[in-house]
C-alpha cells in the first residue's frame, strides 16, 4: 500500500466515493494506493485532497514532506 492508500484508509476513505467525486477511474485510484511505482500528478493530488475534505498543501506535505534538497557543493 503507498502513502496515499494509507492516508484513505486511515480516514476511512471509500475509493469509489474518491473516484466519483473526482472523475479520475477506479482503476487509477486502486494504482495510486496501491503501486508505490504510480506517480500521483498534481492535477490528482488537488482533486484528491478536495474529495476527502482535506487542504491540498497538506495531503502535499502528508505525501512528500519527508522529501530533502541535495547538497550542493559548489556553495
């Protein structure tokens, strides 16, 4: 399960509900929350975060706040 799929699951989150309210497919929402290889577009992210009552900032930060600059040497 990635993140995502966490996040709805912990929120009791119906995917069906997710995938009605935002248009995306069934199919893509089960790829989202369950292959940690999907790549969750920004556009998905906005209306993900909009059907579940959510800020979209946060589920950005929920998702990716772990996420670090590389050091740059040449500074």
């Amino acid at each position: 399960m990635t993140k995502l799929g966490e996040i709805l699951a912990k929120r009791s989150v119906n995917k069906s509900m997710v995938a009605r309210r935002t248009g995306l497919s069934k199919a893509r929402i089960n790829e989202l929350t369950l292959n940690p290889s999907a790549k969750l577009r920004a556009d998905e992210l906005y209306l993900i975060a909009k059907a579940i009552d959510m800020e979209p900032c946060d589920l950005l930060n929920l998702l990716y706040g772990h996420l670090t600059l590389q050091h740059d040497a040449s500074h």
